[in-house]
C-alpha cells in the first residue's frame, strides 16, 4: 500500500470519529419512563414527582 494511500485512509477515518462525536443528541424534554403523568415533559432533568424515577430524555421534533 502506498503512503498516499494509507494518508488517505487515515483522513477519511478521522473524519468518521468526528462527525459522530458531533451527532451526539441533546434532549431537549424529559419524560418519566412510566408516563405517570400521562404525556407530560420537563425541560430538565430530574425525577418524577409521582413515582420518583429518573426522567428519560425524549427527542422532540423541531419547530
């Protein structure tokens, strides 16, 4: 294999860590896992105050 070859896969490869480090997701509601509260969403992260487990992130759909 010839160096510009190996350079080459060493950039593409590169470029495949950082893109899915950039993709990582940000949630921007919670939600209790048992929906306690029916369809209810919080904007942080915390515990139910029904039930008192973690409240999950969930992907909203942008506006």
């Amino acid at each position: 294999m010839s160096i510009i070859q190996s350079m080459s896969i060493c950039f593409l490869l590169s470029l495949g860590l950082f893109t899915s480090c950039s993709e990582q997701k940000k949630y921007t509601a919670y939600q209790c896992p048992m929906k306690c509260e029916g369809e209810k969403t919080y904007t942080q992260t915390g515990k139910c105050p029904v039930c008192g487990m973690d409240l999950d992130g969930i992907e909203t759909k942008n506006k």
